[in-house]
C-alpha cells in the first residue's frame, strides 16, 4: 500500500499513511467501548497511556491487534481497572491530555504484545517521529481502516510538546 495524502489539522489529527507490517507496532493498543475509538501504548505489563479525551468510565483494552476488524488470534482484551486522567487536563483547550490507565491484570509480554521503549530525551525542532493507529484515511473521516497505519510526522510546535506512542 503506497502514501495516502494525509493533512494536519488544528486538532492535530493525522490521517492517511502506510498499513503497518503486521505486529510492527506491538506496543499499541485499541481503546474499545464496544467499539473501537482511541488509542494508546503499553508502558509496562499493567499501564497505557493514552489520551485524557480518551477517558471513559468503562475501558477495554485490546493489546496484540493488527485488524481490529477480525479475530488474528493474537489478541488479548484485558479491562481497564483505572484511568486516571492528567489532574489539570483541560478539555477545552487539551492541555495536559494524557491519561493512565491500569490493566485489571497484568498483560502477557510476547511478540505480539510488548512495552514502547520510552524516551531518553525530548525530540528536537523538526525531528521526525513515528505515529500510529487506527482510524481516518480521509480527513472528513469517511474512510475507516481496521488495519493499523503508520507514518512519519515533522515535529511541528517546539513550544508544545506532542508525544505519540
């Protein structure tokens, strides 16, 4: 699968990509509701992080994915226990929007299924960093992809700090 377009929005909404190598990305996870609707990254056996506008009261997550549309027997769907969203996250402007969530049960480490190796320092201005997900191939959102995506984004705001898993 080649480049889509893809665009940046003010939300900082990223679309398009490439289709991910199955199981490139092992550290990501799907937030499900009964559905699909945000991500995050296993920063240990029993913690994501993801998004503060993620929160819900009732989260699954759904580690060891490549096509969240079809059962790939790798999965493992382990309740949130918490979430714990950032104390001065701001839904208005989404400053401080990060949230911890705490697996009920500690995730089986495999090569489906493995932590993100956390940074050791910030990216510089104009670093190319690597995001990835699920969700939008177009931006009015009316292409939906079950197959993780993947691209590499410029780093854009020095003064605001985006981290991706």
């Amino acid at each position: 699968m080649g480049l889509l377009s893809h665009s940046l929005t003010v939300t900082m909404k990223i679309v398009g990509g490439y289709e991910c190598p199955r199981h490139s990305v092992p550290y990501q996870v799907s937030l499900n509701a009964g559905y699909h609707f945000c991500g995050g990254s296993l920063i240990s056996s029993q913690w994501v992080v993801s998004a503060a506008h993620c929160y819900k009261s009732r989260i699954q997550v759904r580690l060891g994915e490549h096509n969240i549309a079809v059962n790939e027997g790798t999965e493992q769907w382990i309740d949130g226990a918490k979430m714990i969203k950032h104390p001065r996250y701001n839904s208005y402007n989404l400053d401080n929007d990060i949230m911890l969530i705490k697996l009920s049960r500690p995730a089986t480490l495999n090569s489906y299924v493995q932590t993100v190796a956390l940074p050791s320092r910030c990216p510089v201005a104009d670093e190319n960093c690597m995001v990835s997900g699920w969700g939008n191939m177009s931006a009015n959102g009316s292409k939906f992809s079950p197959k993780s995506k993947t691209q590499s984004v410029a780093k854009i705001d020095r003064a605001r700090r985006v981290w991706v898993g």
